[in-house]
C-alpha cells in the first residue's frame, strides 16, 4: 500500500513505462509477481536525478493462470493504485487525476519469459493499450469539438443503442439502471468511434509513437530453452545415424516391469511396451540422478551433507554437486562438467555410499547413475553438454547478469544476440574450436576469456579418445542449439519492432536482460510465506514492496503529515475489510463456478450422447440403394454411423464431418455388400452406443452441408 501510493504519483512525471511479470504456483494457488520499469527521480543518496528504475507491483493470487484472468488483474491492480493516488493529499497538491488509460497509453512495452501464456498476456495488454489509446483521443475530440458537431453522431449513436434493445417499446420497459448501463455503454463505444477518426487523421510518426508497443524475453530463459533444443538433437542423433543409444535408465517401478526384458526381443508385453516408452536415457537423465542423489531439493532424500563431508576429506575441501534437482539455470551443464571433471571420484562415492548400507546394495537411483557413468554413449552426451556450456551458456548468462546489474536495456542488445548465435553456427561448422589439440579458450569461448572451469575442459579433452561419436554428437547438439536460439530470439528479426525501432523508442519501450526481479520475487514470497506462513496477502507485499521500492526514502523526501495519516487511514480501512479471508473466498468460488459450468456441459452431452444413440437404434436397415438419395441432414448422417457400428466395410476416410457424395457413396456400397451377404449386422448393446467420444465433445452440426 505504501508503494501504491508513492509509485502511482510518479506515473504522471514519466514518458514510458514498461512491465514485467512471472507465474508460479504456491500450494496450489496461482500467484503472479509484477513490475513496472521507467525512468523516474530518484529519491535516496546526494543523486536526485532521473534514473532508469524497476518497482515491484506485489505478488498476488490469481483465480486461475489464464491470461485473460491476469490481464484483469493487472487492471485491478492498476485501478487500486489510481483510486489511492486520487485519494491521497499528495495526488489533490499535485492536481493529477491518475485513470488507468493514462497509464495503458504510456505503456511501451512488456517482459517475461518465453512461455505461450506470457506471450498472449502481451498481446492481451497490447489491445488494452489501443483501447485507451483511441479512448484518450475520443475524450480530447469531445472536447474540441463544437455541441453541434457532437450532436449528429450522439443521436445515431442513441439510435442504435435503442434498435439493439429491441425497439422504442423495450427500451421503455427497461429499469433507469438498466438504461444508465446501455448508456454509459453506448458513450464509451462512441469516445472509442471517435478515437479512431481522431487516430487516422494522425500523421505516421504521431501513430507509431502512440502504436508503440515491444516485447522482449528473459536472456537467460532463452539459454534455457537452446539448451532444451540442443539436448533434443542430440538425442535423436543416436538413432538417425544407426548408432546405439545411452543406456536405458528406467525408474523403479519401470526397471520391475522390464527386468525380464530381453534386447530385441519379439515377446515384449504391453506393460514393458509402456514402461520402455516412459523410460528415458542420456546425458540430461544422469545430470538429474545425480542431482537427486547428491543434493536433492528434499533435504529428507538424497545423500547430501554425507557427500559433501565425503568429499571434504577426500579432497580437503567440500563440494556441492550443482542443483540439477531444482529448476536452475545452467544447471545441467555445470553438472555435466563435473560429473566428468570428477568421474572416478562419484564412482567412489557411490561404492562408499552402498557399502554404508547395512543390505550393502544400490538404490534404483544409485544404479542407474552407476550404468551411466560406465556407458560410452552417456559420457559423450555428458561431454557435449559441459562443451556448450563451457562455450556459450555460461559466458553468455554472465554478460547477461552484468548487463542487468548495469541498467542495460535488453531493446539494445540485438547485435549481441546475433554474436551469440554466429559463435553457435561457427563450432557446428568447426567442431575442433572444442576438441583437438588447437581448442583454446581464445577461440572456443563466447567472450574469448578463460574458461569458468579450465579443469572440466582439460577432462573432457583427455576423454575424448575414449568417446569415437563426440565429435559428431556435439555437432547435432550446437545444430539444434542454432535453430532453437533463432527461435527465441525471435524479438530481434531484422525489420521486427526492436530491429526498427529508433533509440528514442528503444529508451521509451526499456526491458531489463532477464527476468530475474519476477522470479526473485516469487521465490522470496515463496519462502517467507514457509517462514511466516500467517502473513497475509497484504502484509507480505507491504513489507516486500517497502524494502524493495525504496519507499522510505521516498517518505522522507515528499511526505508531510497529513500524508501519514492518510496512510495510517488507508491501512486501517484496507485491514478492516478483511481481505485476506474474502481473497480465499473469492478463489474458492471461482473453482467451484467453474466446475458447475464444466458439469453442467459434461450432463449436456451425455444427453446428447443418450439422445444419438436412441437416433441410431432407431435406424433401419435400408436394402434398396435408391432409398439412399432420400436422406439428407442428420438422418444421412445417423444412418452412415448406424452402418458403421453394425460392422459394415465403411472406408476410415468417410465420416459424419464428410460431403454428403462419399458419404452416400460408401453407404451404398455397404448395401450391395450387405446383400451380397458379405457381411450381417451383429448385436449392439446400448451402453456401446453410447461411447467416450460422445461424452466428450459435442459434434458441430453447423458445419455439415448437403452437395
């Protein structure tokens, strides 16, 4: 609440702003962390000047994790923070009114990762920006305008919010509320008719600076994501070039299921045929095992400080394997680099570990990572990922990190994502800038410096005789990286936004490089709420966003004492409502409304389903062909369903969706095959008419036409 009311009066002073925002889950609720990025005063230190900031918004629960639910709620936050601006003596000294399509219209751009919801959520707020965009310019063109140029469009406006009502004699019926609503509605439709008018008569440049609107995604989220691509081309290698894969590292219940399943065997059982498609293998697949068993996110499970102490007296000093058991960046390949780096030693390790057992066996985990890391092809896959991310990932999330840290605006960064993607293509194309006696770091290295771990590379260098398809594997995998990162850096095509954006626009539309401060946030909520788990809603954003926002610089610099309280007032008045317990509700409600819906269409559809299938008993055997043209409609297609479940040699091709020539066509030909006494109709009981596909989805009757 603090922040709200020290952020919202900055909104006037500032020419753009730009979002960012991340999603996650926290007991199975929705929460989404936000922030607004824009250059501002600062309020803290001898330097007051205008400086680039980012402000935390909150973290808040959503109903559900659709976008169209999260750009409601982005309304909502905004139109809290204007009703307390609005309120405050601070907004009455400045004399601002803050509406929130001021701040839509100054809106210039969006972050986030690279998710599909995220992506409609920017193209969900980018229609909100043009809605008050055309709203703002109707309301300035009311006001410029004459009464009697307003006049005419007022009246045929009115005109026909009274046809959509049904006429002169509804509309007379309706209450004064009900007209008030069709009014007010009719008045924001006709300021938006206006904006438009008002829009085209715009010079070019006047609506570019008003259409502007950018999105950019997390740097490291698109490391993320080529590493993900890269692996997946390294994995289809095995099998496109004939070679034999990694070896098979099926979890416990799978490893039962196919523990007496040979090699290429022809007996292989439905249950093995499942638990071979659920098993997987590779190099990613081992860096997971040992993460689990070497620093697991459960402190219950795993091996932990045991492994770490083990190593300290073998080594001298103590190790924490990297947490491939939680979602990290670089993770694999960091993990990677030291399962090879020191690949005798966790072999140790694991020896240790199963000798420590009173049963002197290995877990299921700790035998799988065993067979991984005595497997050929494994230690291939191992190596390719601790190369690229020697090369690419870790220089490149390095430069990224430093580039948030120094304000840098990501809208500036295209060249240095080409760069990224030029040093990619050139080692698929030269792959002995990684192996050989000439791979060095000057060359081999995204930034040309030193490697993060010079060790790991000289292990992977003396490996690599023993590994005969590296060199190959390492090319599919930075192929496929290639490909993945041209995707994902999809924002700086040439002649897209950014690409063609000026440097004016691009300090307009500022993104921070990654998306750090959402995630931060969410998972310091995350563990505050572990630690306090009292703390409401409300509690845990007024502490987050008082420390993080620099609020109390901002109260010392601008507050008197009628601000203070009017802030105690608020925070009285905002505990009083009792919002917490009306949040939980709100949820609660929500889900429940939804599944209401979902029952209610799931009950509609097995009465169709029911209704369809009494439609097709019904349905008699024809034995003259040329009854055939007589049907039309939902009779021909009843009759091509009744056909097709009393056994008749209808081709696949031929549905109920089909024209109504095949449809009649394959009819017929069951019919002289029928009695040609090729076939006979076999007993169907009800309960198969009516089947799971019925129930499931509604058929479109709409789309179904005669020839």
């Amino acid at each position: 609440m603090f922040v709200s009311y020290s952020n919202s009066c900055l909104t006037n002073w500032f020419l753009g702003m730009t979002f960012g925002a991340d999603g996650t889950t926290h007991r199975s609720i929705n929460y989404n962390s936000r922030h607004v990025h824009y250059k501002a005063q600062s309020y803290s230190g001898d330097d007051t000047g205008t400086k680039q900031h980012s402000r935390l918004l909150g973290v808040h629960s959503s109903l559900d994790g659709t976008s169209e639910e999260s750009v409601k709620s982005w309304k909502e936050l905004l139109d809290g923070i204007a009703e307390i601006y609005n309120q405050s003596p601070l907004g009455k000294c400045t004399g601002h009114l803050l509406r929130v399509i001021d701040i839509f219209v100054k809106l210039t751009g969006m972050h986030s990762d690279h998710c599909a919801k995220e992506k409609k959520d920017f193209h969900l707020m980018e229609k909100e920006k043009t809605l008050a965009t055309y709203q703002s310019l109707g309301e300035d063109e009311i006001l410029e305008r004459s009464n009697q140029e307003l006049i005419p469009q007022f009246e045929m406006a009115s005109k026909q919010m009274v046809q959509e009502a049904g006429g002169s004699a509804n509309w007379d019926k309706l209450s004064d509320i009900e007209k008030a609503e069709r009014q007010a509605k009719m008045m924001e439709k006709l300021v938006i008719e206006l904006g438009k008018e008002s829009f085209a008569m715009l010079s070019d440049d006047e609506k570019r600076a008003l259409k502007l609107f950018i999105w950019a995604g997390c740097g490291c989220h698109k490391d993320l994501n080529t590493v993900r691509g890269g692996n997946a081309a390294m994995m289809a290698w095995w099998g496109a070039n004939g070679v034999p894969p990694p070896v098979l590292l099926a979890n416990r219940d799978n490893a039962a299921v196919l523990k007496d399943c040979l090699p290429d065997s022809d007996t292989v059982t439905p249950a093995q045929e499942r638990a071979l498609e659920k098993s997987t293998r590779g190099g990613v697949k081992a860096t997971n095992l040992a993460g689990g068993i070497f620093n697991n996110k459960n402190d219950k499970k795993g091996h932990h400080d045991n492994f770490r102490w083990w190593w300290e007296e073998k080594y001298g000093k103590i190790f924490t394997f990297p947490d491939t058991s939680n979602n990290r960046f670089q993770s694999h390949c960091k993990a990677a680099a030291a399962l090879i780096q020191h690949l005798s030693s966790f072999i140790m390790f694991l020896e240790y570990a199963k000798e420590k057992k009173q049963v002197m066996r290995f877990s299921n985990m700790e035998e799988n990572l065993w067979k991984a890391l005595h497997c050929t092809a494994t230690k291939t896959e191992l190596a390719a990922l601790a190369l690229y991310g020697l090369a690419i990932s870790q220089p490149y999330t390095k430069y990224m990190r430093w580039a948030h840290a120094q304000n840098i605006n990501m809208l500036d960064l295209g060249d240095y994502h080409k760069l990224v993607h030029g040093h990619i293509k050139r080692i698929a194309r030269d792959p002995g800038l990684l192996l050989g006696p000439s791979a060095t770091h000057e060359t081999g290295s995204l930034d040309g410096k030193a490697w993060a771990s010079p060790e790991a590379f000289a292990a992977i260098q003396n490996m690599a005789p023993e590994l005969p398809h590296l060199k190959p594997v390492l090319v599919a995998f930075f192929k496929g990286a290639s490909e993945t990162w041209k995707r994902f850096t999809s924002e700086f095509t040439p002649g897209g936004l950014i690409d063609e954006a000026t440097q004016e626009e691009k300090d307009l539309a500022f993104v921070p490089p990654t998306n750090d401060e959402e995630e931060g946030a969410l998972g310091a909520f995350r563990i505050l709420l572990r630690r306090q788990p009292q703390l409401s809603e409300l509690q845990y954003n007024a502490q987050a966003m008082f420390h993080q926002n620099d609020t109390w610089a901002f109260m010392e610099k601008m507050f008197h004492p009628d601000d203070y309280e009017f802030v105690w007032r608020v925070a009285r008045e905002a505990d009083s409502q009792k919002l917490e317990p009306k949040r939980r509700k709100g949820i609660v409600q929500h889900n429940q409304a939804r599944n209401n819906k979902r029952r209610a269409g799931q009950e509609m559809r097995r009465r169709n389903a029911v209704q369809k299938a009494n439609r097709i008993a019904a349905v008699k055997v024809i034995e003259n062909q040329e009854e055939v043209k007589d049907l039309k409609g939902q009779q021909l297609r009843d009759c091509l369903a009744a056909y097709k479940q009393w056994g008749a040699p209808i081709p696949a091709s031929v549905t109920t969706a089909s024209r109504v020539g095949p449809i009649r066509e394959a009819i017929r030909a069951a019919i002289a095959s029928y009695n040609a006494g090729e076939w006979r109709i076999e007993g169907i009981s009800e309960a198969e008419l009516v089947n799971e596909e019925d129930l499931d989805s509604e058929e479109d009757d709409s789309s179904w036409e005669d020839d």
